[in-house]
C-alpha cells in the first residue's frame, strides 16, 4: 500500500516509559507525504531496552522515524529527568534505501542525565560473512541510494555517558548532507570503552562507501554533519572517540567545535577529522581550564583515509584556545 499525505502524530505522556524485547514507537512514510511526529514526555524516566534477532536480522527496541519512499519524517521529540539507551536499543530517524525527502529530527531534553551503553547480544554479518556492529545509538541515516537530507541531532540534560559501544551517529550513505549533532551537557560529557567487537563509544558522522547487508556497493555523496558540543568537562576516556569522516571518494568531512571548561582524552581516545582525497575537516576546542592529552591520545584533522591512503586534499585545521 502507498498512501498520500500526511501521517497522524503520537504523543505520550506519562511518569516512566519502558520499551523492551524488541518493542517500537514508529512513525514511517510509505508512499508520499510527511511523516507524523512523536512526542513523548516522561516525567521520571524513558528506558529503551534491548534487541532481538528475526529473520530479517535483528529488531531493535526503540523509537523510530522512517521514510521508505518521498517525503519528510517526522521529528521525535522526548522530554524527562533521566533517558537511558541499553543493549542495542535506539533512537533514529532515517531516509531508507531509495527514499527521496529528508529525515525528521531528534530533540531530547533530560533535565538530569542521557546514558547509552552497550550492544546487541548477537551479531549481524555481511553477506561475505563480516561482522557488523549493532550497539545502542542515537542515529541519523541517509541510506543507501536515498536522495535527501538528514535534519539535527540535537541533545539537552546535565550529564550525557556514552559507554562499551554506545554512540550518537549521523551518516551520508546515499546523496545529500548528514544531520548535524549539537549537543549541550550542563556538568559533563563521557565517552568511554569499546563494544565487544571494539566498536568504539562515541560521536560520529560520516559520509560513507562499503558493502551493503546484501553485499551490494554503496558511496555517499555530499557532506558530513557538523559536531557541536557544549559542557562542563569533556572527558574521552578508553578509546573513546568524536569523529567526521568522508570513508566516500565524492565525501565532504564535517567540522568538530568543543566548547568546555576542560577536555581530557586519555588511553588512547581520539578527537579526528578525516577525509579520503578532499580538505580534512576543521576541529575548534575552546577550553577555559584545561587540554590534556594522555597515554596514546590523538586529537588530528587530516586527509588521506583507505582506499586513498595518500590523500589529495589538505589536512583540516586544528584550531586550540
């Protein structure tokens, strides 16, 4: 079925939302029109719990915006005290393989904490037989083929932890632009550890090129999102990682700009930007205390990235007050 027009909005408001086992709160397109939008206020808590494998790979519990065909998502929006994301369940909104339109947006607003962590117990393969991650997120995507744009990821609370895998990611896999992340923590921002695949924790966005889940090639075209942080103390610990990259041969890199009292990367965390021939991306860090860099840890914006090692593009600014 293909209908036209727009669809009808969801609103929930509630003391605690629970969604498990594999459940879903969905808006989707699947003929031509606008997506309805999802609103959820919680006064206490929003919990969004786990994955289940199908025989279609694996469900994931969460809140979803989608459209399969033309037009544009609607925009979930979520307000409580404290949001957590665990074992492989999301948040996303995307522009589906083939899609023409735009995803809808993110808006959350958690007044105490954002917490994601961890990943699906049971993995996804290629059809070449090569592991895919699938941990918990917060996610923009452009699929594959898709024409259009993604919107903004943007996130409120006083404390957001992003743990074992967990991630905040927008990516370019068909033409157009990746969505933006802003994300403003009033105390704090954590991101450490790797998933069990080692997955890094972190925040991403990419335009990318590779194998699809049906072994077919893929390549973005158009530009990476911009990262905007806003915090107290930005601490990457474990590997943990904030990253634009163009993997795609017709890819532009986003920006990063931090904005902090201090910015600690330790054991190996990275702050990149990175691109496969064209300009890196330009990082901007304005900490008012403190820049520490420990044991490993890289903060680089540069151009040359598998398969063209060498780049042709410049290298983006660093840029550090």
């Amino acid at each position: 079925f293909r209908g036209v027009g727009r669809g009808g909005n969801i609103q929930l408001i509630t003391g605690s939302l629970s969604v498990s086992n594999s459940a879903a709160i969905e808006s989707s397109i699947t003929g031509q029109g606008t997506g309805g939008d999802i609103t959820i206020m919680a006064r206490d808590t929003v919990r969004l719990d786990g994955a289940v494998r199908n025989p279609f790979g694996i469900r994931s519990s969460g809140i979803e915006s989608q459209v399969f065909e033309a037009g544009n998502g609607g925009t979930i929006r979520i307000t409580t005290r404290d949001l957590t994301i665990t074992n492989g369940a999301s948040i996303d909104v995307s522009l589906s393989t083939f899609g023409r339109g735009s995803t809808g947006n993110i808006f959350i607003n958690a007044s105490e904490s954002i917490s994601v962590d961890g990943e699906a117990p049971a993995q996804l393969t290629t059809a070449a037989g090569r592991p895919l991650s699938f941990s918990s997120g917060i996610d923009a995507l452009v699929g594959a083929g898709a024409i259009g744009n993604g919107g903004i990821v943007q996130l409120q609370t006083r404390d957001l932890s992003l743990t074992n895998g967990g991630s905040i990611s927008t990516t370019l896999a068909g033409q157009g632009n990746a969505a933006n992340v802003d994300i403003s923590a009033q105390d704090r921002i954590l991101i450490s550890g790797t998933a069990k695949d080692g997955g890094r924790s972190g925040i991403f966005s990419g335009v990318n090129q590779g194998e699809g889940f049906g072994g077919e090639f893929f390549q973005g075209v158009g530009r990476g999102g911009t990262i905007r942080l806003v915090t107290g103390d930005l601490l990457l610990d474990q590997e943990g990682l904030i990253s634009t990259n163009a993997i795609s041969l017709l890819g532009i890199t986003g920006d990063v700009a931090v904005q902090a009292n201090t910015i600690r990367l330790d054991n190996a965390a990275r702050i990149v930007t990175v691109s496969a021939i064209g300009d890196g991306g330009d990082i901007t860090l304005n900490a008012r205390d403190l820049i520490s860099l420990r044991r490993n840890s890289l903060i680089s914006a540069s151009s040359g990235f598998d398969p063209a090692p060498q780049g042709t593009g410049a290298g983006g600014n660093v840029t550090i007050s």
